[in-house]
C-alpha cells in the first residue's frame, strides 16, 4: 500500500482528520460567512448602545433555546422613519448653545455615520405646544379683534429658534421628515376667546384651514418641508395650555368642507392625519374614515398611548387598509428610569407600533433643561427630554436610546417583514432599502435570555440581559 494512502488512513483514524461533506465546503457553503452587527443596551450592564459582530452558521450545534424566524416573503407596511418631538422649547435650548456644541449634538442625533443614531422624523408644534415657553399663535390680535384675512399672520415667532435649528437639522438630513401638530387655532377663532380649551368656531373654518395653508407655503418658503399635518393634537383633551377640544364630527366637517378643498385646488401635497389622540379612542379616527366625503382627502389615523392599548390600532387598519397609521408622541417622565423606560417603551411602541402597522414612532420631547424646562404656564412639569441640555452640557436620556435602536438603523422606506414572536421575547423585523434585515428584540423574560435567530437555514446563537433590547442587522 503506498505509504501517503497509509498516513492518511491513520490520521483519520485517530480522528485529525474529518470527513469532508458539501457542507463543509466553503464554495458550496455560500452563506456560512454571512456576517452582522448587533447594536445593544443594557441597563444592568450599563452598557449603551454598543455595536459588536456576529456571524450567522449554516450549521450548529442543536440547543433548546428559543428560536427568532425571519420570514422576508411576508411583508407589511413601510416605514418612514423613528425619532422625536422637536418642541419649541427644545430649539430655543438647542439654539443657545455655541455653534460648536450645536454642531456635535446635532449631528449625533440626526445624522447616522458611526455612533450617531440618525433620527428620521420629526413632529413640530403648528404654533405654541405646551413645551413652549410662552403661548403663541401666528396670528395673535387684542381682545376683540379678528383677521379673516390673516392679514397679520406672520412665522416670526417660529423664525426665532425653531426654523434656524430646523435649517441646521436639515443640511444633516436634507430627506428628514416633518410633521406639523396645532395645539389650539388662534384664540379669537375659539368659542371661549383662550388659549386652553374652547372650540373652533362654525366661522372660522375657512380661515382656519387657509391657516394650515399659509403655514405650509411660509415653511416652504423657508426651505422646510412640512411632509404632513394633523388637525389637532388630542382633540378631546381640552385642559392642556394650549389646548382645543374638537370631536370627531367636528373635525371631519373641517376637513370635507374647508381644509380637503382648499388643499386641492390649492395643489398642496402635505398629508393630512385625522385624531393624534390616544389609542382607547379607536372610534374617532373611525368615525372620519368611515365618511367618504372626509376620508378621501385624509392620509390616515394618528395614535398616542396615554391611555388603551397599542393592539387597538390593527382593527383601524383592518377597516380601512387603504389608510396609514402613525404614532406621534409618548413621554418619558422625569427622572426617568432606563431599565423600565427602555424595556417599555420599545417592547410596546418601537416593536408594538410597528406590529400593528404604525409607519413611524414618535416619542415626545427632544430636549429639555434640567428643571425640565421650558413650558408653558400649566404646560408639563415633568416631560424628560430625550436629552437634557444644560448650557453646551448634554446628558442622554432613554428616550434617546428607544429611539435610536430603530432610528439608526430601520432607515425610510424599509418594510416590514415577518418574524415569530413570543411574551419573553417580542420583536419585529424590517427589510432595508439596501437589502439588508434588521431584527429588533426586547428580553421581557425578567432573566438573561439564550435565543437563535434563523434566517434561510441559517442560525446563530445570542443572548441579553434583562430588560435589554438589541437591534441586529446583517
């Protein structure tokens, strides 16, 4: 026998050498070299928002670990982005700061090279929100006097701070999007004359909604792109200042009689969202939707949490597919609490929202002092800031980080796309523009967590502590 064939018959007897199967092969194992990134925080191990890799096996041991499956040929909505509230009251504290330190934490936020967590979407105040330091409208006159011309209407008070960090915000992002919310119409528009509570009065509909459209046309003329608007922000919570009470009759009147019209003939494209009121009131948004004359100028429904359940959005798609869902706004209240603001709110609202086929998640404020300032007179005392700026000093909050684990990386025009679900470990999954997935997951087992995520016969094995959340890309 030749002594090669005799070597190797020893070798493979005392095991130094294996049987070679296809499998083994890398030319026929195209995939066993697939590789990611997981993005990772935890607040038992302070650790936050780390990267680290990870690579996927074609093959591994077998273990009794729960397992994640992405199925990417079911697919849901698209999304058109993650990230804040940018208050009145968070330009003016931006605004403040030296341009250098402007300049840093700008970028961090908005744009997504390297660390930076690349918020995609904002919400603006239409006028003053209660995180203002002061009631405003743009259109303001003495006790008595009205403008059905809106002669005086004027973004001064806007061309202050917000539009300048708006300005700053989009030589980052020029493609971020812009959502406009009124917190009350002027108040000689209102039946109580005030700023808080009131209605808008049958008169003033037409002025009103050529309100909305001055407001489009003076942000566009600013180089700044209001890509949608809601009628007003929780309509039936009237004792906020400012505040406006509008139920849902109301503001499908407004709609199919002055703002849809105007915008038509008027060629504005800005899209209009019914409700922005909390989700244990599905019936309103239902109510406009379920009236054709009001429907067919509308986009779709917005939601906040502060009272009913997230599930109670997917009925609302389900009775009109044809309508889009977002989710505007939830707090985060101070002093805030990483470990259970982190394992809530993205549980619920990052992986819930988007479950139930919301195109975005809001949260609230994006900054704020460290008195939790500004306000308005009887305005939030305790809205925390996804950051609190205190001079050119920022401390980052967990809103930043719910945030960032989808902002970063669920870039717009990602969709949706399938993945199995379970109470210890709830998460949802997106396809890229790029091609690439990301899985979002949220441990609420209450103890550190072994699981598998499997994408097309491929596996690979990971872990996180409790209440951490980890988004992974590959």
């Amino acid at each position: 026998m030749n002594n090669f064939i005799v070597l190797i018959l020893l070798c493979t007897t005392l095991g130094l050498i294996g049987t070679v199967n296809a499998e083994d092969k890398p030319e026929l194992n195209r995939h066993s070299n697939t590789k990611g990134i997981a993005w990772i925080t935890s607040p038992e191990t302070n650790v936050l928002f780390q990267s680290s890799k990870f690579r996927f096996v074609s093959k591994m041991k077998e273990n009794l670990d729960p397992e994640i499956k992405i199925d990417p040929t079911q697919t849901y909505q698209t999304i058109d982005g993650f990230g804040n509230c940018l208050t009145g009251g968070s330009a003016k504290l931006l605004h403040q700061m030296d341009p250098k330190s402007r300049q840093a934490i700008l970028k961090e936020l908005f744009s997504m090279d390297g660390n930076n967590i690349g918020i995609s979407y904002l919400r603006i105040s239409i006028g003053a929100s209660d995180l203002d330091d002061h009631v405003f409208s743009y259109d303001d006159l003495p006790a008595g006097e009205t403008d059905s011309t809106l002669a005086r209407f004027s973004l001064a008070p806007d061309q202050a701070d917000l539009i300048p960090i708006l300005k700053e915000i989009l030589t980052i992002n020029p493609h971020i999007k812009i959502l406009g919310s009124p917190w009350s119409a002027p108040t000689w528009m209102k039946t109580n004359n005030n700023s808080k509570g009131g209605s808008l009065k049958t008169e003033f509909y037409n002025t009103y909604a050529r309100y909305f459209m001055k407001y489009i046309q003076g942000m566009m003329g600013e180089g700044i792109l209001i890509d949608a608007i809601t009628i007003q922000n929780e309509p039936l919570h009237p004792g906020n200042n400012p505040s406006m009470f509008m139920p849902a009759l109301e503001q499908s009147l407004f709609i199919k009689q002055s703002l849809g019209p105007l915008f038509v003939s008027s060629g504005i494209k800005t899209k209009i969202i019914v409700y922005d009121h909390n989700a244990d009131k599905p019936d309103y948004p239902l109510t406009i939707l379920n009236d054709p004359d009001a429907a067919k100028y509308v986009d779709g429904s917005a939601f906040h949490l502060y009272g009913g359940k997230i599930e109670a959005l997917t009925p609302v798609h389900e009775a009109h597919p044809d309508k889009n869902l977002y989710f505007t706004e939830q707090w985060v209240g101070a002093p805030g609490n990483l470990a259970g603001d982190l394992a809530w709110h993205v549980r619920t609202l990052i992986i819930g929202g988007t479950r139930n086929w919301c195109r975005n998640v809001l949260e609230w404020n994006l900054a704020a002092d460290p008195k939790n300032n500004p306000h308005t007179p009887g305005g939030c005392t305790e809205c925390l800031g996804a950051v609190t700026i205190d001079g050119n000093k920022v401390t980052r909050n967990p809103a930043y980080y719910i945030i960032a684990h989808a902002a970063k990386l669920v870039r717009p025009g990602s969709v949706r796309i399938g993945s199995n679900t379970s109470d210890a470990l709830p998460n949802v999954a997106f396809l890229t523009p790029d091609g690439k997935k990301v899985l979002i997951v949220q441990n609420n087992s209450g103890t550190r967590k072994n699981f598998n995520i499997e994408f097309k016969r491929k596996t690979v094995s990971v872990s996180l502590d409790k209440d951490a959340v980890g988004t992974y890309i590959w």
